[in-house]
C-alpha cells in the first residue's frame, strides 16, 4: 500500500494520464522520512519489510528514474541556487543602498549563522552572549533538525574591520540602535510586536527577492534566478566555508554548524568542536584566510567602562540598555564589542547618510556627535590585545608561519632601503664636501648658485603670503589640515550664519540661507530618535565640508527650500510643540544634554499616555514605539481624540478655536450660536 502511495506521488504533472513532470527526489525522501517519523511519535516499529522494500529498493530506484526523466526534460526541481560570496556582498550593498537595513543585518545574521532563515526570525537578546574574547555567540533554541534543542551548537560570530558592508557587528549595532525604542519592549529582535512566528523570516524572503530582481541583471550572472531563494544564502556560506581556502575547516565544524547531522554516535561527540567554530566564524565574516590580516583582532575598548565610552552607548542603545541590563537577557557585553565596530566605521556610515537623501543612517543620534565620535575612535579604540580583548581566536598555524614570513620580508626590505639611502647619501657627501671647498675658496659652480636662487624664492613667497593673509583675513586653512586622515582628524563642524549658503529657490531667484542646499529632515523618523534632532540639531555634509544644523525647533519654513521639507517641519512641530507642554526648557542651552533629552522625553511620553490613553491601549506601547512621526501628527489631532478617544482624553482636550478646529466644525458652531 505504501508503494502504491509513494508511485502515485511521483507524478508533479500529468496530460492525459501520462505523467509530464515528476517531483524531486528530495520531495520523495521527505514522505520516507516522515512515514518513519511517524511510527517513532506513535511508539510503533516499522516491518523489516519495510525498509527492504522502500528504503532500500524504491527510493534508490526512484532516483535512477528521475536522473533517466531528467534527461527528457521531464522533472520539476526548485532547489535553489547558492549565493556566492561575490553576489552575497552584492546585495548587502543593494540593501544597504535602498536603505533597507532589515535585509543587511538578516542576510548577514543568515550567512554567519550558516542557518535558515526561519531559524533566525526568532533571534533575541536571549540568544546572544559575549565570546571567549574577541567574538560574540548565537545558540539557536532549536532548529529544524532537532526541535528539543539538545544539540545546537554556540556559533561564534567576528567583525570584519577592513569591509563594513559586510561586517555583521557593525550591521548588528546599526540595527539595534535604529530599533532601540522598540526592542526596549520586545527582546525579540526582528519579529515586530504584535506579529507571530515567521513573520520576519516571509517579510525577509519576499524584500530578498524584490531588491535581487531590481538588480537582475547582476544577480544572473551568479545564479539561475528562477532558483534564487533566500535558502541560497545558507548554501552559499557552507560553500564558502569549505572552499574559501585550501585549508578549510574541518567537515565537524561546518556540519555543527550548519546543525547537519553527521549521524547520533558522531552528533553526541563531536558536539563541542569550538576550536574549529573560532576558525569557521572568522572565515564566515570574509577576512582572507590566506592573509596575515586574517588574525586581526576587532576594534575594541581600551577601558570599556570610560565615561565616554559609557556615554557613547548610552546614546545609541539608551533604551535597550535600561531595559534589559539587569535581566538574564543583558546584551550590554555584546553591545559593547558592537559598538566599537560601529564607531570605527562611522565616517563610512556618515558617507552614506551624506550620498543617500533620507537612509535611515540619518536616524541614528551618535553620528550627530562629531565631537564624541572623533575623540572615540583617537583615544579610546583599540586593535592591540589588553585585559578585556585578549587574544586572537580561531588563528590556524599558517597564518603564524605568513606572519614570520612578512617579518622577514619587512626588514629585507629595510635593509634595501638603507642600502639605497646610503648610496644617495654617500653621493650628496661627496657633492657637499666639494661644494664647501669651494665656497672657502669665494668661488661660484651651479650648485651653490642653485641653493641661492632657492632661498630668493622662498623669501619671495614668503612675502607673497604675508600680503594675502592680511588683504583676506577671514580665509580659513583648516581645510587641508587633516592630511587625509578623515574623522580622526577633522575639524569639528562649521556652525554656518544666517547667510552662509547662497543658491536659488523654487522659483529661480538667488537668496541666502542657514542652510545647505542638500539639506533634508530626516524621513520616517520615530518620535524618540526626532526628540534629539528637535534639541541638538544633526549634522550635514556639503562639497565635503561638515556644517552643524541649529536645533529643529528653531528651524522656520522660511529656512528651507523645498515644499516637502516645509511639510515635514510642520509635522515635526506638531508632535514636538505639544510634548513641550510637558516640560520646562532650560534657558541655558548648555543644559540641553543627552540627559535632559531623555528625562524630558519620559515626562513628555507620560503626558502622552494621560492626554492620549486611546493610542496606547491594548498594550499598544510596542507598536506606538516604531510609529513615525507624521503618525503621531495624525493620530494626535483633536477630531481623533473626539472619535476615538476615551472620556477622560476629550475631557483634557484644550477650548475649540478656529486653530484646532476645523473650518466645517466652526462654522456649525457659529450657526448654533446664530
């Protein structure tokens, strides 16, 4: 009867009776594998006949017919296509481009976790802890192959210092720093409140397949794209993992993690193969396994407890911080070693922010702190080994032995260096020494007419300066000063005038601003991450040069170019005038730290819950959290309190006048009155 079942299932298609496309033979594996699965739930044994009939006969000869129907063009395979490394790298820059983080961090978190996408919709702050040093590890509560968890594996996870695009630390703390509002009610770090199992892992299949089909023609020269499939992505890193160099990884290691069985006896002792997964991990982040730079250590904290270190985090991960550091669940270990990646990486996350109008790297407050960043990344980050990094994981014997081998190359070339510099050297003596004999002498040769003609024009461009500088005394040298260095050595900000941009408007008539030309609000904002922009402004890129924007409140229509940009400022002044209400302004700016813009947020939020209670009923606090603010505009007018509010939020509504009432309303009014 079994056999009768599994012959009929061949058939895919069928025309006229007559079978057209037959299943896969992986489909017809999975209705042996679940008859058996099936007798083991119900406590069962299956007959000896059984397995001599169908395992052992039918599906072997099931698949000599299939590779025989292949030929005919007669079977239906779907098995997707593994993503290299090259069109992996590809669409974490697509991603990161449209401004799509969720499919960075979650392609990443795929490739380095070796795992399947459904296994990582689950991932939460409970899965995470720090490493024995220079990593961070990912345990699965259970995976597809074993549902009790007994068997997953911890998988170490490395940053990549030398490529951010695909660095999963820096990925990981952009990600948790954008979402931090949310994921203080939720430890759940990519299902959305309110949303069930899966739904991060069908959102991600399907915004995966949309950015690599708007990039088709790149992403075919890679793979067949009838078989692209997020599945491709834990295909791809396996392929990597074992081809990346002639030294792979041991077959353990891939395997465990992977969470690929390698049958019972060896799953139960080989479980633990942690010095393999320290190697695997750091071939999984793409450094180069043949390069000396492969044992980089990543950028980390000289003293992780620094004030400044500890403001640093507390304005990208504020939220998340008071919410789960002291809970089984504290992530601050591992929001640690994150943010030193994102630090390093700023001046690339600011480039981008810069190119893109409206990315989401905008939202993201630590960038706005110039000062902050710089003396960061100059004093504080480190890539030598001390009390808290200690040593370099997952380093194989040949990379000790290329180490030794460039020392040696190093000072070979040292040594030909100073051997041509003594050769120059020797030649400029012996120049010098007749040069000398004959200036004793009160003789001239071309020499030592040279070295005077040089001196006369070094006095003539020193006068040429010394008259520029003093008929343009506002000219400014610090342009050039930072020798190419970037950040780490920049100037801070310009703080531009009231005039200090001139370009035209929308109607083509030249004026001066306040701000650059390029200058935008940042779009999709969240309430909490506007909140610090509304206080302490951000900064914007022009022609290269850094300007420090004023505060938002203090921003006009007046000041900006754009219709749009005139919108979006008066959204944001509606939502930021009205939580005002509820605080007291310093009158001395120098008060407006980060900590006045946090404690005045919660006082704010809390007027919101008292005035606003409908918006935050039904333990909606998780959802209002990841709302824009052009929701909260519309959602705080007073003819949505007067529909949907409750009793004691209409009764806080202010006196109806003609400013929020509207005109139809008024009018009704004024008849009533009549």
């Amino acid at each position: 009867m079994i056999k009768a079942f599994l012959a009929r299932k061949k058939a895919k298609e069928t025309v006229n009776g007559e079978i057209t496309k037959y299943i896969s033979c992986s489909h017809m594996r999975k209705y042996d594998d679940a008859i058996k699965w099936g007798a083991k739930v119900k406590g069962k044994t299956l007959p000896r006949a059984y397995f001599q009939e169908i395992s052992e006969k039918f599906i072997p000869a099931y698949k000599k017919e299939f590779a025989s129907k292949k030929k005919e063009g007669k079977t239906d395979e779907r098995d997707a296509d593994p993503i290299c490394c090259t069109l992996f790298q590809m669409i974490c820059r697509w991603a990161i481009e449209e401004g799509n983080i969720f499919v960075w961090v979650y392609s990443l978190a795929m490739w380095n976790l070796m795992s399947r996408s459904i296994s990582v919709d689950s991932l939460g702050f409970r899965n995470f802890k720090r490493g024995t040093s220079d990593s961070f590890k990912v345990k699965f509560d259970e995976t597809k192959s074993d549902k009790t968890g007994e068997f997953t594996q911890e998988k170490n996870c490395y940053a990549n210092p030398f490529n951010p695009v695909v660095c999963f630390m820096t990925a990981l703390a952009v990600w948790i720093s954008l979402q931090s509002e949310l994921l203080s009610k939720t430890e759940l770090l990519f299902i959305i409140p309110g949303a069930s199992l899966k739904s991060a892992s069908q959102r991600y299949c399907r915004q995966l397949a949309e950015i690599c089909n708007r990039h088709w023609e790149y992403a075919k020269e890679h793979l067949r794209m009838s078989r692209l499939n997020a599945h491709g992505i834990r295909k791809g890193s396996g392929t990597h993992a074992s081809s990346a160099t002639t030294l792979p990884p041991s077959f353990v290691s891939v395997a465990a993690r992977g969470e690929w069985s390698m049958g019972k006896i060896l799953d139960v002792y080989f479980k633990f193969a942690m010095g393999g997964d320290y190697y695997l991990g750091r071939i999984l982040a793409l450094l180069d396994p043949n390069d000396v730079s492969f044992a980089t250590l990543p950028p980390h904290w000289k003293d992780p407890q620094h004030e400044k270190v500890v403001e640093g985090m507390a304005i990208a991960f504020g939220d998340v911080l008071t919410a789960w550091s002291e809970t089984a669940f504290d992530p601050s270990g591992v929001l640690s070693l994150v943010f030193a990646s994102l630090v390093y990486h700023s001046e690339w996350l600011i480039d981008i922010k810069t190119k893109y109008e409206n990315h989401p790297f905008n939202k993201l407050a630590i960038l706005d702190n110039i000062e902050l960043l710089d003396e960061l990344r100059r004093d504080h980050l480190t890539f030598e080994a001390n009390d808290h990094v200690g040593i370099a994981t997952g380093i194989p014997p040949h990379i000790s032995h290329a180490k030794d081998i460039k020392k040696v190359l190093d000072i070979s070339t040292e040594t030909k260096a100073s051997v041509d510099d003594f050769r120059a050297c020797l030649n400029d003596c012996i120049k010098n020494a007749i040069d000398e004999k004959v200036e004793m002498e009160d003789g001239v040769n071309m020499s030592i007419l040279q070295k005077m003609l040089s001196e006369l024009e070094g006095r003539i461009t020193s006068k040429i300066d010394s008259v520029a500088e003093v008929a343009n005394p506002h000219s400014n040298s610090e342009d050039s000063e930072d020798g190419g260095q970037g950040l780490c050595r920049a100037q801070a900000p310009r703080v531009p005038g009231p005039h200090q941009f001139h370009y035209a408007d929308m109607n083509g008539e030249l004026k001066y601003w306040c701000v650059p030309e390029s200058f935008r609000l940042p779009r999709e904002t969240t309430r909490k991450a506007g909140w610090g922009f509304w206080f302490h402004g951000t900064v914007c890129k022009e022609e290269g040069v850094a300007w420090k924007i004023k505060p938002f409140r203090e921003l006009s229509e007046g000041d900006l170019k754009l219709k749009k940009t005139k919108q979006d400022l008066k959204t944001w002044r509606s939502v930021y005038r009205l939580m005002e209400t509820a605080i007291t302004i310093p009158a001395d700016f120098s008060e407006l730290d980060s900590s006045f813009v946090n404690s005045s947020y919660e006082e704010a939020t809390e007027m919101l819950k008292t005035n606003y209670s409908f918006l935050f009923a039904n333990n909606a606090e998780a959802k209002t959290a990841s709302w824009s603010l052009g929701t909260w505009s519309r959602n705080t007018k007073r003819s949505e309190v007067e529909k949907r509010g409750s009793a004691s939020d209409k009764a806080r509504l202010p006196q109806a006048n003609r400013l929020n009432v509207p005109m139809d309303e008024s009018e009704a009014s004024l008849l009533q009155i009549g």
